[in-house]
C-alpha cells in the first residue's frame, strides 16, 4: 500500500455499542504506544445517538469517511433498546455497502494451543484467511413479506450475485493467496471455495464458473472445492490443510464465528472491510456482547489485533508487527482476560500489551 508515504495516516474511530465502548479505547492506546504516526477523530454513531436525535449515519457521513480519513476503525453495533436493529443496519452495512468495501477479510489464526478447543492442534495448524464477499448476497436485503399476519404469509429473501461481485472477491482471494505469506513465513498456496451449489443452483452455479475461469489466471495456486456444510464439519475436526478460503457474505459470516471458536473466541477475531484503494473500514468479528457490556470483562484482543491489521493496512507494518507480538506475547504470558483463561480485565489486559508495546517502541 502507501508504505513509502511518511504522512500522518487520519483515523476514524467508531466505539458503537456495548463491549465496543470499552474495547475499541483500549487498541486506541495500544496504537498511541506503537508510535503510528496517525491522527484519530472520534464519532459517536450508534445507539445512544440513535436514540438521542434519531440519527444513524449523519447526512453526508459515507461521503465524508472516504474523502477526510485514510482508515476506519469500528467497534461493534447492536443495541437491546433498539429492537429493529435500524441503526447498526445503517451504519455497519452502510460502511460496507455504501463505501463498497468488498473484501471482508478475516484471518484466522491460533496463537497458543491452550486457547484451542480441539484436542492436540497448535498454532502452526490454525493458520488460514477467510475472504468473505461483503456486498451482495441475502444481505442485501432485497425481497418483502406480502399478507402479513395472515395464513397467506409469503417472505422472500432474496440472494442477489452479480457477475462482477463474484468475480472480484474470487479475484481477490487469488490476488490475497499469491501476495501473503503464513506466520511461518511459507508462501500461502490454495484457494479453496465453499458453497452451496449442490442446492443452490443458480448462483452456486455463477461461482463455480467464475471460480474456474477466475483460477486460470493463477496457474501456479492450488484450487480446491467444499459444499460449506461439509466445511464446517472439516473445521473442527481438522483444520490443517486450510489456506485462503472464499465464500459468500452469509456462508463467511457464519464459518468466520465458527473459525474464531478455533483460535479461543470471538474475542480473539479479527477482521478489515476493504476495497483495495478506497478508505477501508477495520473491526473485530465480535458483536456489542450486551450482557458482558459495562463489567470490563470483554477481551479487547480481537480489537487491537484489528488495529494492527489497519496499521498493515496503511503501510505502517513495522508497528502492526509490533502490537501482534505483544498479543502473542500476552496470551503466552496469560496476561488476558478469563474467556481466553487468564484473569485480568479488559482495561488490565489492553494496559499489558500497550506497554508491552511501548517498551518495543522505546527500544526500536
Ligand atoms: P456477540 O459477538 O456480541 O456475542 C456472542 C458471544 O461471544 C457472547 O457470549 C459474548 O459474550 C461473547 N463475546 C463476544 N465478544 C467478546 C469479547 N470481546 N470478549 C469476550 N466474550 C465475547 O454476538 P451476539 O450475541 O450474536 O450479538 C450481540 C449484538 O451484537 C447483536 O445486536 C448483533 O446484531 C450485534 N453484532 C454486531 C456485530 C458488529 O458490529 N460487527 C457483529 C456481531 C454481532
Ligand atoms: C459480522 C456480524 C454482522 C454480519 C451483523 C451484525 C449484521 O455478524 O460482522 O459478522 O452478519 O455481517
Ligand atoms: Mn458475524
């Protein structure tokens, strides 16, 4: 990306709701420690405003994103009081829709084998990137319900795959394979794609045929095929073997929690939206968690990870490497909060590796 350019890299911040409150401060000092020459500007969208003043995403907000920031970073959005959902709706599928961050890119990696649930895997076993589509599919929410609170009821859920959208998350699946290594530092190889096609003939049948078209462009990596249920099944029972896996916005929605079970929780997941070029939106897989919210118990990990992600993102590797080794080094150390098995809190645990980082700083 811009790794040459030595500006100062400005950052949108959007806490959101719940546990996003509290995990979102904490990558915020882990970024400070780090030394990334960035500049944060903090907005308040999410419930609370929403239930203030009615307001989701202000006027021009989408449009302002993209032209004043470099980055997004985000917290989480679901609010029990909001029973509709409206405004994480707006504003979390706004971000992606509306700024067409395609890429949902969501890396899937076990830092310890005690934080596992499966019997004898270690990190090296748990080393794979979920390449999700992020713009289309039943999240677009098209169809309606006709004869509402009749027997007639009729809903329909409509699963919109266009050509191009398929076509350029499957590209960028390859283009993500032949640009990234594993933590080991051996070349990424195989792109596997996982549907439904077996039932879902119509747009199964539009992946398929642009994943092999697709991978003819990149003769030199591995290609490989799994109906998503079978997938799931395959990812606890064994996870070696899995690489870079492409799929659409539900399926990825739904083996990415399954995956984050893998590496200790959805406290630990981390993920970017992207469009390579266009301001990209960064946040953890983690949602606002209500019933954890408020008590300084939610595992900031996923949140800072996604900093670093961001910071790799606008070019400023040395410091996400930084911030990832001093995770690695918390959770070795138990240094974390109890869903991973340690016995700080989120403050505690986000205090650790923020000056974990800033020693690394100091010394650099
Ligand atoms: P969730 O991710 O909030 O929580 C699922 C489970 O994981 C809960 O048991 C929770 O306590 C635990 N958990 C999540 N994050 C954790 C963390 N950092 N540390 C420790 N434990 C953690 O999912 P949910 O309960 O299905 O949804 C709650 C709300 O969040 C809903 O409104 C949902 O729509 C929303 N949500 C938002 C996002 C997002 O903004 N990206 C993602 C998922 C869910
Ligand atoms: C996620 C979340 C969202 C999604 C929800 C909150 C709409 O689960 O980021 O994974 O389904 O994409
Ligand atoms: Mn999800």
């Amino acid at each position: 990306m811009d790794s040459q350019k030595p500006s100062k890299k400005r950052i949108a911040v959007i806490p959101g709701d719940g546990i996003g409150q509290e995990v979102i401060p904490q990558a915020l000092n882990v970024i400070r420690a780090s030394g990334a020459d960035v500049e944060i500007s903090e907005f308040d969208w999410g419930a609370d405003r929403y239930l203030r003043d009615g307001v989701t995403v202000p006027p021009d907000g989408f449009a302002m994103l993209g032209r004043d920031f470099d980055a997004i970073l985000a917290g989480a959005f679901g609010d029990p009081r909001v029973k509709t959902n409206i405004h994480a709706k707006e504003i979390l599928l706004g971000m992606r829709f509306k700024m067409d961050l395609y890429a949902n890119v969501r890396p899937v990696r076990l830092l310890d084998a005690a934080l596992c649930p499966l019997k004898g895997v270690e990190p090296k076993d748990v080393d794979f990137v979920v390449i999700r589509e992020n713009t289309e599919g039943v999240y677009t929410d098209a169809g309606g319900v006709f004869k509402q609170g009749t027997p007639d009821e009729i809903a329909i859920q409509e699963d919109i795959n266009t050509r191009k959208g398929v076509e350029r998350i499957i590209r960028y699946a390859f283009e993500y394979c032949e640009r990234h290594t594993k933590l080991d530092g051996s070349p990424r190889s195989r792109v596997l794609m996982c549907d439904k096609s077996n039932a879902m003939t119509h747009a199964g049948g539009l992946w398929q045929r642009v994943f092999k078209e697709v991978s003819g462009e990149y003769p030199q990596i591995a290609t490989q095929h799994m109906y998503v249920d079978a997938l799931c099944m395959q990812m606890v029972r064994d996870p070696r073997g899995f690489d870079v896996i492409v799929a659409n916005n539900m399926f990825g929605d739904i083996i990415t929690d399954l995956a984050a079970g893998l590496q200790g929780g959805l406290g630990m997941a981390a993920s970017g939206n992207i469009h390579p070029g266009k301001t990209s939106m960064f946040e953890p897989v983690h949602g606002s968690a209500p019933p954890i919210a408020g008590k300084n118990v939610a595992n900031p990990f996923g949140a800072i990870l996604t900093a670093a992600m961001m910071l790799a993102h606008l070019g400023l590797a040395r410091e996400a490497e930084k911030i990832d080794a001093a995770v690695l080094e918390a959770v070795r150390q138990k240094k974390t909060t109890q869903d991973v098995g340690g016995s700080l809190g989120t403050r505690e645990a986000g205090e650790w590796v923020a000056k974990q980082v800033g020693r690394a700083t100091v010394s650099s």
